[in-house]
C-alpha cells in the first residue's frame, strides 16, 4: 500500500556498474581558474545535496510534524559527520571538472539517486525523472493518460492484474494474467512495475507497442495499442433479485470511496440483504481510497496501523456502529497492499473471506518531489491489520480455501513458486486426473507433472517450463466447468447461510 499514491508490486535489482577513471592527464589544482571553478562547484553540490537529504529526513516524519532545525546548520552538521557524504560530492565536483567525456551534470545526479535506491534492495523504490514523475502522479487523481490496466510483478514479469472497463487495454483484449514481455522493443522482463510502467505511459493518441505472453497460448505476440486519458472507474456493481449485492473494487484511488458509498447507497435502497465484496485482482493503491472505503464497511473500531522508520505509529479508525448488512469477501493471489488492508480489517472483525490466500505486501511506500520536479518512492512504513497481523510476504489466509483450475498460472521456474502458486498447479493438475494431495513441490508432484507432461506429449522432466505451464493454462481452459466461478458461487452460498442464522 502506499500512503500517498496508488503502488504496485515490483522487483528490480539490476547491478549498477562503477567505472574506475584513469588518472587524468591535467591534475585539478594545477591552474588557478579550475581550482577556483572547483571551489564553486563543491560549495554548490553541498548546499543542493544538503537541502536535498534534508528533504529526505522529512518524508518519514510523523504527518504534518515541522522541521525545527535551521537548514544551513543541519546541512553543516550532516557534512561534517558524514565522510561518505562529503566522499560523493568530492566525487561529483572530479568527474564533473576532468572527465573529457563532457559529463552532463544532471544526468549525474540522476544516476546516483538511481543507484542509492537501488542498494535499498527495495522491491518497490523507483526514482522518477521530471515528466515519468508528474504522470506517475496523475494516478492519484483518478485520470492518466495511458492503456487503462492495473499490473502487478509475478514471477518475474509484470502481469496484468485488471484491464479497466471501457479502456483501451480493455478493448485490445488484453486478460488477467497476461504478462508483457516488451514494450515499444524495449525488453522489461525482471524490471519493476514502477519503472515499467512509465514505459507504457505516454500522450493521449500515441502508440504503445507490447509484446505479450498469455497463459495458455503458446506463442507469444505483439497488440499496438493507442493511448487515451483513462479515467480509472475502480468499483462496478450490481444486485440480483434476492437482494444481494456484488461490489468489485479492482484498485484504490482517492475517488474509490466515493464511487463505494454511491454503490452501497443505491443498495440500500433497492432492499440490499447482503454484500459480496470482490476485491479478486486488487493490486492496492492510495491509502486515502481504502481509509474512505473500509469506514463504510469496517465496524467501529481499529482498521489498521503503519509504523513508519522513525517509529511513529499511526492508527486509523471507523466510527460504524450498525452497517446494516452481512459481508463476505473474495480474495485471490493478485489481492495486495490496499485490497489487503480492507480484507484483513473485514476479517478480523469476523467477515469471512473466500478464495486464495493473497499476495502479501504489508508494507506501504511514499513518494517525494524533488527541487527539480524528479521525485523518488521507496518503502517507508510496514502496516498491521485490525488484530496486529503483518501480512508481509505471508498474506491473509481465506476462511474458506477455493481454488479455480481455470485461473492462469503465470510462475515458469520451480523455484519461483509461490504457495499459493504451488496450490494452483495441485488443483490444475488433479482436474485434469493427476491427483496431487502433498502441501509442497515434492515427489508427488513432479511425478504428477512428468505424467501430465508425457500424456500430452511434452518433454518428461517432472518440472515447469514455459510449454508446460502454457499448455496446462489451455487445457484446464478447456474443462466443462470453466467458465463458472466457483470463488463466487461459494461465497454467495456462504453468504446466504449467514442470512439464515
């Protein structure tokens, strides 16, 4: 979840390569106009690297807390006592002056924010440069110009989560789960979903050209799609005639509160009994957008907490005494950060949820602006659920488990299989009559998969690869019962039950 716009989950950990420079020819102090250029360069780089770590201090502050030191004696300090500090802008000020490549100064700077927040080791820090910035803030409003679909890492590649209603990724076809491989040439596999999307980003009318994998499909393709302002609609709804309304929030804008009370309202007064909250492929987003829409939902009391670096813990609360109605939510592999939040709430005050156990991301990112309009997200809290859960790298467990063959296996390697990866591939298989009954990739499985593979005419090897996968993905599309969703057929049963009690 992130606190001040919408997240995705992501891993990047490309290496950043250090070049050590030959001694230069010309030594910097051997003339009095480059040492005195020197010196203006160096006082220069401490004040605006100064100012800029000063800002850094402030984005873990406790909200809304004033920084009480004068600036120019916190960056005085913050020099003296940081040799590592000074050692970087010594650095800087010699590439800058010597180098006879003709260094430009911003992209220098640039490149080192990059690599600091890449040694974070932080699978969702991403630094901006001044435009990707700006349109990556676009998201918080609601409106950006783009292909109109949430995306999530799995397995090493970015997946789609979600393509939104009445969106060009939508009618470009585009399906949950499909992974993109490549945009507009350039190869994104292992990159973060922050940096990826940027690439995807881009002016209204303009193409953008992806290269996809889609599970079941055995050859990849390429889908051009045009760009268009998108407004991100995150909640549908509908209500059948026994009154029991289904709500599908696939993300958190801070415009998904208000579009789920217009939904519960007009429930309500169509005779609502009972709620199905579908929050299936939610890959999170803005904490503004799940604080407003688990106070409709959550009865009073804590919906959760962030401890953040410095230690300050902020809890947020509701005040709903009666809503009125049963709640049931569903929940899947793609249910993360904000989605997370609100199903962890709902359950720990007693809602049950179906479906699969989620994601796991139980930490929150914010995102800064710089001086010159870049700006940098990194990890900055860890969040709690109502009942003091950490779902980080666990995820909430359903109170009913219901897996649906059908659903798409995107994970290639072994080991790179998640749990609830590795259940997904039991059911798979045990629906099409090789029956897996261990809890773990064991010899039962690979045996499992070794005869799946040879009945099919696959190469025997009792481990997944791309053609496995793929056309395990087809044949469990092609299963008589494919197109029912069982997750929600349980969940209305379930539901109707409580009715009764």
């Amino acid at each position: 979840m992130n606190e001040n716009e919408v997240k995705t989950d992501s891993v990047n950990n490309d290496p950043v390569e250090t070049i050590q420079n030959p001694t230069p020819k010309k030594k910097f102090n051997e003339t009095p106009v480059l040492f005195f250029l020197g010196c203006i360069l160096v006082a220069a780089a401490l004040v605006f690297n100064g100012y800029q770590l000063w800002r850094r201090t402030q984005l873990v502050n406790t909200p809304g807390q004033q920084a009480a030191q004068d600036n120019t004696a916190l960056i005085t300090e913050l020099i003296s006592q940081d040799q590592e500090l000074y050692a970087f802008l010594e650095a800087y000020q010699y590439v800058s002056v010597n180098s006879t490549l003709e260094p430009n100064n911003e992209a220098l700077i640039d490149g080192a924010i990059d690599g600091m927040l890449k040694t974070l080791g932080d699978d969702y820090a991403s630094y901006y440069e001044a435009d990707d910035f700006a349109m990556k803030m676009d998201d918080r409003s609601g409106f950006y110009s783009g292909i109109g679909a949430s995306v999530i890492t799995s397995g090493g590649y970015i997946t789609i989560v979600q393509p939104y209603e009445n969106s060009p990724a939508k009618a470009a076809g585009l399906l949950t789960g499909d992974q993109i491989l490549a945009v507009d040439g350039t190869d994104v596999a292992g990159w973060s979903t922050q940096d990826g999307i940027v690439l995807v980003r881009g002016e209204v009318g303009t193409d953008v050209l992806l290269k996809i994998r889609r599970p079941g499909q055995k050859e990849d393709f390429e889908v051009s799609i045009t760009r268009a302002l998108v407004e991100t609609i995150t909640v549908t709804g509908s209500m059948n005639e026994d009154g029991i309304a289904t709500i599908i929030i696939s993300s958190f804008n801070d415009q998904t509160g208000k579009q789920v009370q217009t939904y519960i309202e007009d429930f309500r007064a169509q005779g609502m009994k009972g709620l199905i909250l579908d929050l299936r492929n939610n890959g999170g987003g803005t904490h503004t957008g799940v604080v407003e829409t688990a106070k409709l939902l959550v009865p009073e009391g804590k919906i959760f907490s962030i401890t953040y670096a410095n230690g300050y813990t902020n809890e947020e609360f509701s005040t709903l005494k009666d809503r009125g109605f049963p709640v049931v939510v569903l929940v899947n592999q793609y249910s993360a950060s904000a989605s997370e939040v609100l199903a962890g709430a709902l359950q720990d005050s007693g809602d049950p949820l179906i479906g699969v156990q989620t994601y796991g991301k139980g930490v929150g990112q914010s995102s800064s602006g710089l001086s010159n309009g870049s700006g940098l997200t990194f990890t900055t809290s860890n969040w709690y659920t109502r009942d003091g859960h950490w779902v980080a790298g666990v995820g909430l467990t359903p109170d009913v488990v219901v897996f649906s063959p059908s659903f798409p296996l995107g994970v290639i390697e072994n080991e790179k299989i998640k749990s609830s990866d590795l259940q997904l591939l039991q059911v798979k298989l045990t629906a099409l009559g090789f029956a897996v009954t261990e809890e773990t990739f064991g010899e039962q499985t690979q045996q499992a998969i070794a005869a799946y593979q040879e009945s099919v005419g696959l190469t025997v090897s009792g481990n997944l690869d791309l053609d496995t996968v793929q056309q395990l993905n087809a044949d469990c599309y092609a299963l008589p019962d494919a197109d029912t969703d069982i997750q929600w057929q349980t969940a209305l049963n379930t539901l109707m039950e409580l009715l009764e009690d």
